[in-house]
C-alpha cells in the first residue's frame, strides 16, 4: 500500500513539472493560492535566455539608438541630439546604474514570492490588507499595458528592419506605414502561434535567441572594428566625436536637463528586470533562480549594449547623412558607412531582425502571462475564459489571443496616425516603472514587514537604500519622461505619454468601481488577510501549522 502511495504521489508531481521538480516549488507556488497549472520546463540556462532575449538590450538600442520616441517617423533623434555620442554613452551607464538598483529590488521580492503574477503579486503584499487589493489591481494593469505596448514597439522594429534591408538594394523606395504595418502584423500573429502550439519549444528557441544574441553582437562589433579605414573606406570616427564632443539641439537650455531627457532612450533598451518573475511558476526553485536569472539578465545585457554603443558610434562618418535619414531608420545608414555595401549592411541588419523577432515572441509570452494572472484572481473581464489553461497545449490560450488581438489593434492605428502609436508605445517607460513603484515603495515605506525573506534578500541599510533609491529614481524620471522631447512644442513632437498613461489609470480606475471592487479578491493572501484581521503574525502561525501537517502527512505516506 506504501509502495502505491508513493508511486501515486510521484506520478502526480511528474504530471505537473519534469522530474526535478521538488515538494517546496509547489508549496511556494500555492502561497500564492492557485494550483500549478504550468509546465516547469525552463531550465536556469533557459530562464536567463529568455531575459536576455526579452530584454534585447544591444537590438534595442541599435534600433532606437538615434530615435526619439521608439519609433520611427519622429521629427528628432534621441541620443544624437541630447548630447551627441558621449551623451548617448553617458546616458546609458547612467540608467543602467539605476536600473541594477532596481532590478536587485525585484529580485528580492522574487525571491520572497515567486509568482508568475509578478508586480501584480508583489503590489498586493506590500501594501499591506487595507491597501493592498487597490494597489495590486493598478499595478497589475500598468505592468500589462507596458508589456502590451513594448511588444508593440519590437513589432515595429521588425518590419522598420525588413523595410530598409529593401530600401538598400532601393535607393529611390520610399517607405510608407503600411509596408511596415504588413510586417508587423505578419510577425504578431505567428509570434502567437508559437507561444499556443509551440509552447515546449520556447525553452530551446530562447536558447537560440540567446546566443545568437551574442554572436551577433560579436560579430556586429568585430565588423564596425574592422571595415571602417580599409580599401578606401572612411575612417573610424575620432576619440574626442565619440567620448567628449558634448552637442544637443532641442531646444533646452540647462544642459543637465537634456542628459536626464535623453536617459529614456537607454531606459527603453534595459527597463525589463521584471520579465522573468512571470515565468517563476514555470521554472523549479524560483525563489533561486529568478534573482539568479534577473542578475544575468543585467549583466550580459550591459556588456552587450555598451560594446555594441561604442562600436556602432566609431563607425559613424558622416553625421550630418545619419540625420539626414533618422526620419526613416538611422541604424541602416550607419551599417551602410560602415561597410560602404548595401551587402554588409544587409548583413548586420539581420542580426538585428532575426533577435527581435524572437524578443518579440517573449513580450507577447510575458503579456499574456501577466494577463492570465491577473484573470485568475477576478481582476478582469472575462476572468474565466482568460483565465483557462488548455491541458493539450499546456497554456492559457484565450489570454494569449486577447494580448495578440490588443497589439494588432495598435498596428492598426499605426496606419492611421503614426503620431499617435508613438504615444502609445512611447509609454512603455512610465507604465513599468510605475507598476515597480507600486510594489517598491509600499514595500519601503511599511519597511518590509509584509514579505517573508527568500534566498536573496539585502538585509539592513542596504535594502532600504536600494529601495529609496529606487523608489526616488521612478518619481523623478516619470515626471521628466513626460516633458516634451524638443522644443518650440508642436502636435507632431509633443510627448503624449503622460496622456496616455493617464488614460488607462482612468479607464481602469472606472473598471474598478463598475465591477472589480465587488468581484475582485486579489492574490490568496488577501484573503488569510481577512480571516486573520489583517495579522500577519496570524498568517505566519497559520502557515507554520500547515508546514506541520504537511511533514507529518509525508512521514505517514513514506512509512
């Protein structure tokens, strides 16, 4: 009868993960009171493609490098007007500093609570039971439209790509929004296939992205190094262009002011540290992990962005041609001067196409994750339809054909006015810092005593500068990130993120009093909250209790 037993209790974890899978993943998963329904089948190798493929930063940032507002039809360019290449430089070490500090917050609370509901989890606990449904539920919303519209932004680097790889061979083609709009709704929907029917494979294709992220870096760099100054090319540009020749032209006096501006490009290339946290049900020992993960995520992706920077600001020769074009997609150009062949530039831009492709898959995955989480716990329409899980694909498919249909939708108003996709991917800043301040700063301000240490956790002074740092950092820099990009202001380069970001806290803000105040119950814990009068001393003597009886139900099924 013993033997039974423990082949039964075997069989059952083996249904829900691999065979590495361990009692206290599944105990830690249903803290946050949902059984596993997800296939725990990212290795730490694969979890750590994923950020890095996610995160994309160097693609990023060749892609928006020269780009004001993510995408592609701006009036101005970013990091070549706010300061020129150092400020460009200077500007990415700056946010990526800030960025570490951030991200080692998430990851302790990762650690403490890994749950793939993420931010929306986090916010919830931190703000303590009178708070703490309220906060989760704006939270929740703000960190899935940042990954909506960030997912948009990736589709639209995409087909930016696939146009001026066509352009090259074309120098007489002028792009149009619909050409790239036929790309990016190309790349959506099969990103969606993928994510539904392919789901075991995205382990091994984020290991593909992942290093082919680093080959393609290596071998991006290797050519800017290489090429310029030989067989009658045009020289690398001087050290003084790239490291100290301070120039900006948007219309801004205080010069400090045009640095802290210009940061949002480099905010833009590594603001993902939380995109990880919403696989932890997917992954065994999370609470290990996902800090484990988050750390090699930040790690590669500076390395990779700051070479990958200071090559491609070497081989610029002609700076007056790359602003000539910036209207379209700059990069090209610079690859172009470069090579001096429409060949190589090719080639360096298909290093950029195929990673972005693949990132663009792992925002819709971590979009319709943060949705699915959210739906588990009412805080959606539709809860139980998107809230489903297929036992035959192993995922929830209906959030994931929602996630799929919203970023079509903005595709569609990218052919109607590119002025306004550009603000609404150019929010993708603000919506996720301010779902990590919703989880970061309640957790400084009750001073951490609603979360229960994990594996990493900065202990004493440290954690509370971490996250005062943190917290201070995401409340300055929204409010900056909302100033126009340039001035004299107009309707084409005025900075709408603001408009936008206010538009969906009211828009939820109204969900919540037409239903989620009612049916909304927040993560389980919310609810041991209410059971125990908001006592968290109660919840922990209620979980030790359980931990108790669950060891002594184990030595009576293993004797």
């Amino acid at each position: 009868m013993a033997d039974t037993l423990n082949r039964e209790r075997r069989g059952s974890r083996q249904s829900l993960s691999d065979t590495n899978y361990k009692k206290d993943d599944l105990a830690q998963v249903n803290a946050s009171g949902h059984v596993q329904q997800l296939e725990r089948q990212f290795s730490l190798l694969s979890i750590i493609s994923v950020g890095t493929v996610v995160g994309n930063v160097w693609c990023a940032l060749g892609s928006t490098i020269l780009e004001l507002r993510l995408t592609f039809y701006s009036p101005k360019l970013t990091s070549i007007y706010n300061g020129g290449p150092p400020g460009a430089i200077y500007e990415y070490i700056t946010v990526s500093v800030f960025y570490w500090i951030i991200a080692a917050c998430i990851a302790e609370l990762g650690s403490s609570i890994p749950s793939s509901a993420g931010v929306y989890h986090w916010a919830s606990v931190t703000a303590g039971p009178r708070y703490g449904r309220l906060n989760g539920f704006f939270a929740g919303w703000w960190n899935f439209f940042a990954w909506l519209v960030g997912s948009a932004s990736m589709m639209v680097i995409v087909g930016n790509v696939c146009v001026q790889i066509y352009s090259l061979y074309h120098p007489d083609f002028t792009s149009q929004p619909w050409h790239i709009f036929v790309a990016y709704i190309i790349c959506t929907w099969l990103g969606c296939a993928v994510v539904i029917f392919a789901n075991r494979l995205l382990p091994m294709l984020n290991t593909f992205g992942f290093f082919f992220i680093i080959a393609g870096v290596f071998i991006t760099i290797l050519v800017c190094a290489a090429m310029p100054g030989t067989d009658g090319r045009p020289t690398h540009s001087s050290n003084a262009f790239v490291w100290s020749e301070w120039s900006s032209d948007i219309g801004y006096t205080s010069q400090g002011f045009v640095f802290l501006l210009g940061m949002v490009n480099g905010a833009f290339s590594v603001g993902t540290p939380d995109c990880i946290s919403h696989l932890s049900e997917e992954i065994p020992r999370p609470e290990v992990n996902v800090p484990r993960a988050i750390a090699a995520q930040m790690l590669v992706g500076f390395i990779t962005g700051f070479t990958y920077l200071v090559a491609v600001l070497y081989s610029i020769n002609d700076l007056d041609m790359v602003y000539s074009v910036g209207g379209t997609f700059p990069i090209a150009q610079i690859y172009l001067q470069a090579t001096s062949s429409a060949a190589g530039a090719t080639g360096l831009l298909v290093l950029i196409l195929i990673p972005t492709i693949i990132a663009s898959i792992g925002d819709q995955l971590t979009a319709s994750r943060t949705l699915w989480t959210m739906a588990r716990d009412r805080a959606t329409p539709f809860p139980k339809a998107l809230s489903y899980v297929s036992n035959k694909w192993g995922n929830p498919i209906f959030a994931q054909l929602l996630t799929t249909i919203l970023i079509t939708v903005f595709g569609c108003i990218y052919i109607g006015s590119t002025t306004a996709f550009n603000a609404i991917v150019g929010s993708f800043v603000i919506l996720s810092t301010a779902s990590y301040l919703a989880a970061l700063l309640p957790n400084l301000l009750t001073r951490r005593k609603y979360i229960q240490p994990g594996p990493f956790y900065m202990r004493g002074i440290l954690g509370n500068a971490f996250l005062s740092i943190a917290s201070i950092y995401i409340i300055v820099f929204i409010v900056i990130f909302c100033f126009p990009y340039s001035l004299p202001v107009t309707a084409q380069n005025m900075n709408y993120s603001c408009l936008i970001f206010g538009g969906i806290t009211v828009f939820m803000g109204f969900w919540w009093f037409a239903d989620a105040r009612k049916n909304y119950a927040g993560p389980a814990v919310m609810e041991q909250w209410r059971q125990h009068g908001g006592s968290q001393d109660g919840i922990e003597n209620e979980n030790r209790s359980q931990e108790f009886k669950e060891g002594s139900k184990e030595k009576d099924l293993t004797a």
